[in-house]
C-alpha cells in the first residue's frame, strides 16, 4: 500500500514573508487610519442655530 508523504506541521507555513506582508499592512492601515481622524477633525459640522 502506497501512502503520500505528508510534511509535519513545523514544516510548513506562511512564513517570514507572510508575517512581513501582514506586519506592512497593519502598519499602513494605523498610519491610514491616524490621518483619516486627523482629516475628519478638521470638518467644521453646522449646527441648527447657525442656519438662521
């Protein structure tokens, strides 16, 4: 009977590559997401009494 060789779990996996695609992504997304409010503070929202 013939069996596929199967690689132990240590042997496989993402990676250093993986965790360094993963670790530029959330650092882009805190920098995105810092500028946004930075962005979204600047918006002046007109109140009701300011419209008469």
């Amino acid at each position: 009977m013939y069996t596929l060789a199967t690689p132990a779990a240590a042997e496989y996996g993402p990676g250093l590559l993986g965790f360094l695609v993963v670790f530029g992504i959330a650092v882009a997304l805190f920098f995105l997401i810092k500028s946004m409010n930075r962005q979204i503070s600047k918006i002046q929202v007109p109140h009701e009494k300011d419209k008469k």
